[in-house]
C-alpha cells in the first residue's frame, strides 16, 4: 500500500469575509438585537456579506412589521364596543414578536439563512 507525502487538505474554518471584521453569524444576529435600528446600521455598514445584509433586512422589515401592527392595534382598541377584542390582541402580537425575534436571533447565529413569512423573501431580493 503506498501512502502519499501531500498533505489533506483541510475544509477552510475561516469565516467569510465582512465589512465589520465580526464573524457573518454573529453579525447577523447582532443585527437582530435592537430590531429595525441595529439591522438599518449593519445594513448599510456591510457591503460584502450577503448572509449579514439578508439578515439585517429581514430585521428591518420584522420589527418593523411588528411595531406598524402593535401601533394599528393600539388604535383599533379605541374603537367603542370592539376595542376589547384588539385590546386582549394586544399581548397576544407581543409574545409572538419576542418569540420571532429570539428565533430570528438564535437562527442567524447558528448560521442559517432563516426566511421568515414574506420578510424573508423580500429581504433576499434586496441582499444581493
């Protein structure tokens, strides 16, 4: 049996490339951390990586989803007699836009290019 001299060839473990000098999954889930703020600096600051700039958008667009229908929510309830539905609404969106920014968040450090409903597939047109 003959055995070559040549080294294997390991998989590259460097990360990718950004304009920040961070790691692209710990930038993209920086991006997540104060919703439409930190995603609007790291979309504008990175220039390279599309993985960041895909997870910044998305930011951008979830958060501020979110507060356009805690903000529709708030004014619905105003409405006499019905107000009491959007009313009991009201925690209901908030616990689920802490549960979609922590998996937003956890999704984007583990490396993943996570696509949350129509964000996703906006923010991946506007990435590239």
């Amino acid at each position: 049996m003959e055995q070559s001299n040549q080294p294997i060839e390991q998989p590259s473990s460097s990360p990718q490339k950004t304009s920040t000098g961070m790691e692209p999954n710990l930038a993209a889930a920086l991006s997540y951390l104060c919703g439409w703020v930190t995603g609007l600096i790291f979309y504008l600051m990175e220039k390279e990586n599309n993985f960041v700039r895909f997870h910044a958008f998305q930011s951008i667009l979830v958060s501020a989803g979110f507060t356009v229908l805690y903000i529709g929510l708030g004014i619905l309830t105003r409405i006499p007699f019905l107000g009491w539905l959007f009313w009991v609404a009201y925690p209901i969106i908030g616990i689920a836009g802490f549960i979609a920014w922590i998996l937003l968040l956890i999704k984007a450090y583990q490396g993943e290019r996570f696509h949350f409903p129509i964000a996703g597939e906006i923010a991946e047109k506007h990435a590239g």
